[in-house]
C-alpha cells in the first residue's frame, strides 16, 4: 500500500511528519537576522535547497554554522 503523508486522517499530516521527521537537521543559508528586544529572541530567516518558502528560527534554536 502506498500513500502520500498529506492524505492521512489521523493523526494530523502535521503530528505525522513531527514524528517522522522532527529531529532530522535543515541546512540553509541566513537571508536575514532580526533584533531580539528586551526579552524576545532574535529569528534568522533562512532559505533552505528544496523548500519553497524561507523558513524562521529562533537564533538561539541553531544547532551550529557550516
């Protein structure tokens, strides 16, 4: 049987693909990088091969720079 992650009814695509997939490392290249204020974190916006979008991350989420 084969069938595609975004089809699945229970549980959600999105709890699915955490499990699968939660832990794997993306590698992108920083576009951009906010200010954290007072408390808040700073972000960096990075674009990664093969997805369509940037992604957004908590800089203090990165696990290290190539």
């Amino acid at each position: 049987m084969h069938f595609r992650i975004r089809d699945v009814y229970l549980p959600e695509p999105q709890q699915l693909l955490a499990v699968l997939h939660g832990e794997d490392l993306l590698q992108g290249k920083v576009l951009e990088i906010s200010e954290g204020a007072g408390m808040a974190p700073a972000y960096a916006v990075v674009e990664v091969e093969g997805l369509e979008h940037p992604v957004i991350v908590p800089t203090d989420q990165v696990l290290g720079v190539l």
